[in-house]
C-alpha cells in the first residue's frame, strides 16, 4: 500500500485562482480573507503541488503600475525559488473586466478584440517569464445571450484571426509555448460559442499553425452540458490533443461548481484517472477547484490535499483494476476474438467488400450473445468500495 505521498512525477498543480478564492459567489460576499500569490504558493508547496498556475491579474492587478508589477514578479520568482514550484501554464483573464462584458476577441466592439490581443500579448510575456510552456484560453465572455445582436460564423471568424495572430507571435518571439483551447457550455454568459471540448476539437483544424493549439478539457464543463468525460478525454488524447487537463467535479445539470476532485463522482474520477495512467498522459495534472464556501483556510488545505489524495488513492485502484484476474477474465471474455472475421476487417480493399456482401451472418444468434457488464461494473463498484 502507498502512502499517497504525491511526487513532482505527478505533476499536481493548482491556480492562484484555486486555492485563493475568497468564497464569493453571485449571491453573497467574500468569506475568506485574500491570500497574496506568495502565501498560495508556500500554501501550495505544503500541500504537495508540483505547479502554480495563473491568469495575469491573479499575479499582477490590473491596475498596478510598471513598478508595482517588477516587485511582485520579483516577490513571486522568489517564492518559487524558495519552494521549488514550477509555473507549467498560464493564462489571461478576459472575462473579469466590464470591457469584456460583450466578450473579449469576440466582442462586436473591434476596439475591445484589439485590447483583448493587447492584454494578452502582455500576459503571455509574463507566462512564459514565469517558465509557462502551455497557454490557455477560456473564453468566459465568448458568447451571447441573444442571438439577434451577434453573428456566430462571424464571431468564429474572429476567434479564429485572434488564435492565428496570436499563434504567429508566439512563433515570431521564438517562445516555446502550446496553446490549449478549454470549452464551457455556459456561464457567465448564457451560452458561450464551442461549447465542448469536441467543438474546440474541430475548431483547432481551422487554424493556421492547429499543430501548436491543443485543449484544455475540464471535466466539470462537460458534465455540465451531461457529457461523459473520458469520452471528451479520449477523443483529445486520439488526437494527439491533450495539452492541459482541469480535474474538479461537479453535480450533472448545474452551475459550474468546481467541486473538490473525486467529491461527487467517483466511479467517472476513476475512469478518467484509469485512462490517463494506462495511456501514460505526462503533462501537468491541474486542478481547477476550489473549496466550499463554508470552508475556512485550514479547510482549503484539506481541499488542496484531498484532490491530490484521491487522485493517488485512484491511480492505486487502477493498477488493482490492472492486476485482478476476476476483472481481467471478464475483460478477456468481452473482447474475445478468434480470429474467424480477420479476412473480412481492416482497410479497404475490394475483394473484401465483396466477401462481406456475401458472407451469411446469423442475425438471430448474435442477437442472443450477451455482454456481462454488470457482473465487471459491479466488480467496479466493490473495487472502488475497498472490499476486494
Ligand atoms: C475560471 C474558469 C475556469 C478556467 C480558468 C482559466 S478561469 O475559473 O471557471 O474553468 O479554467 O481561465
Ligand atoms: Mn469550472
Ligand atoms: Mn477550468
């Protein structure tokens, strides 16, 4: 049995955004104090994080003077030094600010999509100062309540001319730095546009340099719009996508609640963690949580230590899932193959098709071949129980 010791191998890491949030939600005011980046990432490197994360005003205020922002860059460099936390990501706030209330690069107001390149091109500067090799974009604001005042290809268009302006200034400053794309179905606004991560996916094709933009899948994002996050997961990994991950969880059908991982469903968390450790996904595993508004600062380490925990705790079931022979046997009689249709698959060719139009198939006697999956899930269930 491990420990559930995390190590720099895991590559956990939070936001400023995370563990520094004071517990304000629309109906009701901060509830905890303000944490400086400094104390988060001492805060961070208690509970275990290999990484620290930020959006440039988390860091930096948005009013701050040149010299302001020196000392705290400094401040902050040093607190990393100090701890040896790396910042693997970083990304821009373009949704906080009333200039961004009709949207960032998708705003009507070409004014506003021209500030919206110039905040970022400072704040991917400042990531990559930082040592941040991937950027994200969420695109809170991106998107509309009404239809009859936006036009979504035109919108599409404009997101598009600011990902390739931003992907050719990447490539102009040498920065070595991937994008990733992370999708949101709504909140804050009423829908926001390429709302799954299988949109964000299609999207990427339709850029000028889709080698450097990947995606950022959140798995409270797709429950909320009642996806299956794997699913989401696998489809960006096939694709040679998967550049970032945002782990949390999240009740189907509700407001985005960025709950503690593992906190509400754990057989998903354990599918989702069983598919990154058996495909060996290395990048940085991030959590985008943040703990109960009821929860005071001990209680956000608690929080902090219990995403990693768990993700530990189901790395552990998912080797168990790899090494028992009951669960292993009835995987093996579900994809029992003996090779008897070897001539009729695979690629194209067509003497095949021809074989295949001809071959007589029992319709009736597949029809009663049946799968034992609830015998497996419930194996599942008693795994992930503790009672095997
Ligand atoms: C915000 C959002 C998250 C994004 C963050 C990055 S900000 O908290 O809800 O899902 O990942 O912009
Ligand atoms: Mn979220
Ligand atoms: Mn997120």
């Amino acid at each position: 049995m491990s420990n559930y010791t995390p190590s720099p191998a895991n590559k956990f890491t939070f936001g400023l955004w995370t563990v520094g949030n004071p517990g304000r939600d629309p109906f009701g005011e901060p509830v905890r104090d303000a944490i400086s980046p400094v104390e988060i990432v001492h805060l961070l490197a208690e509970v275990g994080a290999w990484g620290v994360n930020f959006h440039d005003n988390d860091l930096v205020p948005i009013t701050a003077t040149a010299a302001e922002q020196d000392k705290i860059v400094r401040d902050f460099k040093k607190a990393l030094a100090d701890t040896g936390l790396v910042v693997p990501m970083a990304t821009t706030n373009l949704f906080t600010d009333p200039a961004f209330r009709d949207g960032a690069f998708t705003s009507n107001d070409p004014e506003v999509r021209a500030y919206a390149l110039h905040k970022t091109l400072h704040a991917i500067d400042l990531g990559v100062e930082l040592g941040a090799g991937i950027y994200v974009f969420w695109g809170g604001r991106e998107g509309t309540e009404t239809d009859s005042g936006k036009d979504p290809v035109e919108a599409g268009k404009w997101f598009r001319e600011a990902m390739n302006f931003l992907c050719e200034y990447v490539r102009d400053q040498k920065y070595d730095l991937k994008f990733a794309l992370e999708a949101k179905p709504n909140e804050p606004r009423g829908d926001i546009y390429l709302p799954t991560t299988g949109h964000m996916l299609a999207f990427i094709e339709t850029l000028d340099h889709p080698e450097m933009v990947g995606v950022n899948p959140e798995m409270a994002h797709e429950h909320m719009a009642g996806l299956n996050f794997t699913h989401a997961v696998a489809q960006a990994w096939d694709a040679g996508k998967l550049f970032h991950i945002d782990l949390n969880d999240q009740n189907f059908a509700r407001y985005d609640q960025d709950f503690r991982f593992g906190s509400h469903n754990l057989k998903q968390a354990f599918s989702l963690v069983r598919f990154l450790e058996d495909v060996g996904y290395d990048g940085p595993r991030h959590y985008d949580a943040h703990a109960y508004r009821t929860s005071d600062l001990e209680d956000v380490k608690a929080f902090a230590a219990g995403c990693i925990r768990t993700y530990l705790i189901l790395k552990e079931k998912a080797e168990q899932f790899r090494q028992d022979a009951e669960i292993q046997a009835l995987l093996a009689e579900v994809k029992a193959d003996d090779g008897a249709m070897d001539h009729l698959r695979g690629a194209y060719l067509p003497e095949k098709a021809a074989a295949l139009k001809g071959h007589s198939f029992d319709r009736v006697a597949l029809g009663k071949r049946g799968k034992p999956y609830e015998r497996l899930d419930q194996l599942v269930v008693e795994l992930l129980l503790g009672v095997r």
